[in-house]
C-alpha cells in the first residue's frame, strides 16, 4: 500500500495542477448555483482516483486506509478546494450502503454514488421533527410490493438537483418511536414526489422541502431491516458529525477574518473587548480540535457548539463595528442574516447541548415524550 506521506505528495502535486478547473471551496454540499462546476470538478476528482479513497476496491474506490482519505480532504483545505461533490453521497448514502446494503443494492449504487451518476440528498428533517428525528411522522406503509409514502420532509440539501435520497419513515405507528422507522434508498423521480426550494431570509435558497403524497417506493428499496431504520440512520449520521466538524485549517481561517475586523478602524473599547474575547475563544477551539485528532469524540459537539456560537458573535460584532451601513444590502447584513442558520444546520445547538450535558457531564437524559 502507498504510504500516507506519498500519497499525500501525490495528492498536493495533482491539486496544483488542476486547481484552475475546481469552483470555490463549498464546504461538504455543492449549493445549486455551483452544481455544473461542481460536478466537473468531482469527475476529475473520481477520474484521478481521489474520490472513495478509503471505499474497498471492489465498490470502485481505492481501497487505502482513513489516513489517506484524511490527507486528501487535509490538501484540499489548503488548497481552497472541495474535496468531493456531495457529502450525503460519499460520506452517508455510500457508507450505509456499504455497511447495510444488499449485494444488488451494492451493484446498483456504490460505482454509480462514486462517479455521480447518483446524486444524493438526505431526508430525514421534518417541519415537527428536526432536533428530535425519533418524532418524525412521514409514514410508508406495506401495499404488496411498495411502500406507500406520504408526509414532508424539510431543510433538505440539494433536493432539487438529486436523484437519490435517503429517507427515514415511520413503518409501524404502534411501535415507541425509534423502534417504529425504516430507512430508504428513494428515487426523486417517483410520481407524488414534489421538491420546492425554501426560501432564507437572506434571499438565497439554499434548502429544500420535500412533499410525498402517495408515492409507490419500490419495497427493495428499503436498506436495512424493517423497522431498524433508527440504527441505521445514527450509524449514517455519526459518519456526518465526523465529516463536518470544523477542521483546523478552516478554523485558522475564520480567526484570520475576524482579526481583520479591526484593521483600518478606532474600535470603540467595548468592541476591542468582544473581538478580544472572540479570538481568545476561537484558539482554545483550534487547540481542541488538535488535541482531539481523527477520532470522533463529545468533543465535536464542544466544537460545533461553540464554534457557532462564535461565528454568531463575530457576525454581530461586524455589524456593530460598521454601524449604520450595517442596516444597508451587504456583506454585513447578510451576516447577520445567516449566522442563525449555524444553530441549525450539522446538528442543532439544542441537540448539541443535549449530547455535552448526557455524555460528558453525566446529566439526566432529556425525557422523551
């Protein structure tokens, strides 16, 4: 096997190459305004053999080790890169098929989620069920060969431009809550399948909400056992909290920008305080997250919670440092416009707060209804 350190030479040297070709640095999902670029690029990706790094040869990846997948995602930070297309396809859809999957379901999707054929999105969140996936309330039931899906899904990434998507549904409303659901490899192009963007404060529509009303869904489709949806779906969702957590690079990155908020300015004393505080918080994070290393851990949720709020903070600041104009269309208002999409999106601050106080304070677990 290559090492770590070659391929990682490897990696930077075809990086440089052919950064000239890659979008912006998107994050872990492609936003619908960059999706051609994104696309190309993550077939140049597959094309070099960086995508599916650590996915067995036999699935069409590479067959190296998590390490040379971290290189990878660790040079494309460097570099402002992406380092795949899509997150739910590589990261959730292709590893719970992997561990869950069928041999058919394998043979149908793995090659095609490397190369993006298959374009995943994730339906799990509902108008009634975000924090608290146990409660949601979109229902399949048994007809023969199908399931019979109605309900809505909502805060769904890419949903417009998938043709896959991982869905959780309840199969049994008699059973407790997350005894009774079933996940779903769902084609997007069923009849009764409606996708509508959801429009953000910001303007933007980055989201969207998903209806079902009648839909046939094949009964092969369902990954997993029938009604074990739940373990399946925290298997799936443990892999995303590994994904998404704020690297170190990005992180530097981040203090780096708000380090500038001061430059050119006579920051009132108040405000020199905040961005002090600020900074000082955004380096005792980059020193967990070092301290932290590859293994995902409880503190990941320190992480994601803090660091939103940080970025909540720092939003706030800006605005107040730019004073009037920050009531003006620009970058400023638009900060302060998203930064409460942060408390919401990878994890919820509530959901976070729940898993620091269960898992690493010893605090009663929340009663569940």
């Amino acid at each position: 096997m290559t090492s770590v350190d070659e391929f990682q030479a490897e990696a930077r040297q075809w990086i440089a190459a052919n950064k000239a070709h890659a979008p912006r640095d998107y994050g872990a999902i492609c936003p619908p305004d960059l999706v051609e670029q994104g696309l190309d690029w993550h077939r140049r990706v597959h094309a070099a053999g960086f995508a599916g790094i650590h996915w067995p040869a036999e699935f069409g990846g590479r067959g190296l080790s998590a390490d040379h997948n971290a290189a990878w995602q660790y040079e494309c930070a460097l570099a402002g890169v992406p380092s795949i297309f899509n997150m739910v396809g590589l990261v959730l859809a292709g590893q719970a098929i992997q561990k869950f999957g069928t041999p058919e379901q394998k043979a149908l999707h793995l090659a095609a989620t490397l190369d993006t054929t298959h374009v995943w999105c994730q339906l799990f969140s509902e108008p009634g069920a975000g924090s608290d996936l146990g409660g949601l309330s979109t229902k399949a039931e048994r007809d023969g060969d199908h399931f019979v899906v109605n309900g809505q899904k909502v805060w769904c990434s890419g949903g417009r431009y998938s043709n896959w998507g991982i869905l959780m549904a309840r199969t049994n409303a008699e059973a407790k809550k997350h005894d009774g659901i079933s996940f779903f490899l769902c084609p997007m192009d069923l009849p009764g399948i409606e996708v509508r963007p959801l429009k953000q404060m910001t303007g933007e529509a980055e989201f969207d909400e998903v209806f079902f009303t009648d839909v046939q869904l094949p009964a092969d489709c369902l990954l997993g056992p029938l009604h074990g949806g739940w373990g399946v779906g925290m298997a799936v969702l443990t892999n995303e909290r590994g994904h998404i957590g704020t690297s170190v690079i990005g992180l530097e990155r981040r203090l780096e920008a708000m380090a500038k908020l001061a430059e050119g300015r006579e920051l009132e004393p108040t405000d020199r305080q905040r961005l002090a505080r600020l900074m000082s918080t955004g380096t005792a994070f980059k020193a967990m997250a070092q301290r932290q290393g590859p293994i995902a851990s409880t503190a990941a949720s320190l992480m994601k919670l803090g660091i939103t709020e940080m970025m909540f903070e720092s939003a706030m600041l800006r605005a107040d440092i730019a004073g009037p104009e920050a009531m003006l269309d620009g970058p400023e208002s638009f900060g302060m416009l998203q930064a409460p999409g942060g408390r919401i999106a990878g994890g919820t601050s509530q959901v976070q707060r729940n898993i620091i106080g269960e898992r690493l304070l010893g605090l009663p677990r929340e009663p569940k209804g």
